[in-house]
C-alpha cells in the first residue's frame, strides 16, 4: 500500500513538473533574446565558441524533442526552438550544446551513460513482457521475475546516470549564455527558470523508476 501511494504522489508531481515546465517554455517562447538569434544559431555559436566544428545543427519534428546524438555528432533543435528568437529557444539549444561540449571534453558521466544505451535499448525493448510474465508464473518460474527486476534495474541506473548529466548540461548552458552576452540581467533568470524546470522532469523520472523497481522487489520477495 506505501509503494502504491509513493508511486502515485510520483505520478502527480510527473504531471505538475511537466506542466510547469511547458508553462514555462510556453511563457519564455513569448520573449526575444535582445541580439535576435535564433537557436539555431546560439547553437552554431556556442560550438564555435568552445572549439566544437564537427557537429551539425539540425532541425527536428516535435516540441521539446531536442537532443545530442554523440554517434552521429548532430544537434537537433525542434520546431519551436531551431528558428525561433526566444529566450527559451536560447536556452534549450545552449543545453543541448552543453551536451556536445560534454562529448568534446570527454565528461566521464557522459561516457558511462553512452556505454550504456546499448544495454538500455535491448533492456527496455523487453523488460516489461518479462516483469509481466514474472508475476503471472511466480510460482512457477520464480527466476523469471528476479531477472525482469534486473533489467528493469539497469533502466533505473541509467535513469541516475542521466541526472549530472543534464545538470552539468545545463550548468554550462546558462554559463555560456551569460558570458556570451545571448541573454541579460532580465533574460538570464528566464534562461535559468526554463533549464531548471526541464531537470525536474529528469529527477522526477529517476525517483519514478527507482519507487517501480523497488516495488517489484517487493513483489519478488513476498513470493
């Protein structure tokens, strides 16, 4: 009953966090960085900046869908944040331009991450047939359960993994933005705001994760 009320507090604040979040992006997409860039080319600007000429900025589908992909060395920007002259835009395009500047440094919980998806993917793709069929043959296969935990268990070390990973993202994102002169003393603080709400959602998820799988172990140990 304590994991059951847990999870659902967790899912509450998984809603408010998200709407927080596009609140906020909704609010700061209102309002222009004073030199008129687009993210696009804060993001151009802050490679150039740090010395990074071997990723491409992209454009993507979808809204808040940016990412860094450090396999094929692109930044992509999605439809509210590549041409858009927003002080969110700014700040979202800077973030994941701190994830390329990660990658160029070789920032240690960067790499442990990226070793990782691999494992992920192949752990994701079918750790919840495992967990279901786990609970419907406990008492038949009881080995089967443990090892869906295991694999759900590595979803949520990742899910940890990724949290410095977005905050030192982030942290060099609203340095940069700063020093480089793409946000003020009005915008700055919007910057920050946006950045902060986006690393909820992140911490949300992990402690999500670690509450589900600590709630199968549970289930394991009871049988």
């Amino acid at each position: 009953m304590n994991i059951w009320l847990i999870l659902i507090v967790i899912m509450l604040l998984s809603f408010i966090v998200q709407g927080m979040l596009n609140s906020r992006f909704g609010k700061y997409s209102k309002v222009s960085v004073s030199n008129g860039m687009t993210g696009a080319e804060v993001a151009m600007k802050m490679l150039n900046d740090n010395g990074i000429h071997d990723v491409q900025v992209v454009p993507t589908k979808g809204m808040l869908t940016d990412f860094y992909n450090p396999v094929t060395k692109t930044v992509a920007l999605s439809e509210g944040v590549y041409a858009s002259r927003s002080v969110a835009a700014a700040a979202v395009a800077a973030h994941e331009c701190g994830h390329a500047v990660q990658h160029a440094k070789g920032y240690a919980p960067l790499k442990m991450r990226t070793a990782l998806v691999p494992v992920v993917n192949f752990a994701s793709n079918i750790v919840q047939w495992v967990l279901l069929l786990g609970v419907l043959l406990m008492g038949v296969f009881p080995g089967l359960l443990w090892f869906g935990i295991g694999l759900f268990a590595v979803t949520t070390l990742f899910s940890f993994m990724t949290l410095p990973v977005e905050i030192n993202a982030s942290m060099r994102a609203v340095s940069w933005l700063s020093s480089a002169g793409i946000t003020d003393a009005g915008t700055q603080p919007m910057a920050v705001d946006a950045l902060k709400w986006a690393a909820y959602t992140y911490v949300i998820a992990a402690i999500g994760s670690l509450a589900t799988l600590l709630y199968y172990i549970g289930l394991a140990r009871r049988d």
